[in-house]
C-alpha cells in the first residue's frame, strides 16, 4: 500500500503511474495528454514538487521531459514510509 503523504494529490499518482508504465522519458505535454481529467498547468504545476522529492527527474535538454526515478518506482510499490516524502 502505498503512503500517505500531505503535499501529494491524485495528479501526481497519475502522472507517476503513467511514467511508470510507459518507461521512458517524456515531456509535460504528453504527460497531460495521456491523463485523463488532468491540466497541462497542473502537470507544470506537480512536476517540480515531484522533483523535488526525488520521484522524478526532469531534463534540460531535451528541455522538460521527465521519468520516474527508482523512488518513484519505490513509491508506487508502497516501499517508501510516508514519513521519508513529507
């Protein structure tokens, strides 16, 4: 199960899912064209908190696009304690 963590919302359960199953790198806007019911602003919005917590990684050049990390990937498998992410 996965936890529970504050700041984090739907989105960034999608956008992390998505990274997930696709298994490369992509820009924010097919990341927001490939989720449903989620906002190319909210991914610009999520993807820098994402960051930040280390669930993903962004790339300058090719500018913006974005994969899932090893704790991303951790996260999603419920191996992460909540506590780890606040």
């Amino acid at each position: 199960m996965r936890p529970v963590v504050s700041w984090m919302t739907k989105s960034d359960d999608a956008i992390l899912e998505l990274l997930d199953e696709c298994g490369i790198a992509i820009p924010p806007r097919a990341i927001a064209f490939n989720i449903e019911n989620v906002s190319r602003p909210t991914i610009d919005r999520r993807l820098p908190k994402l960051e930040a917590a280390d669930l993903v990684e962004r790339y300058d050049d090719p500018q913006g696009y974005t994969r899932i990390t090893d704790r991303g990937h951790a996260y999603l498998a419920g191996e992460l304690d909540g506590t780890e992410l606040e």
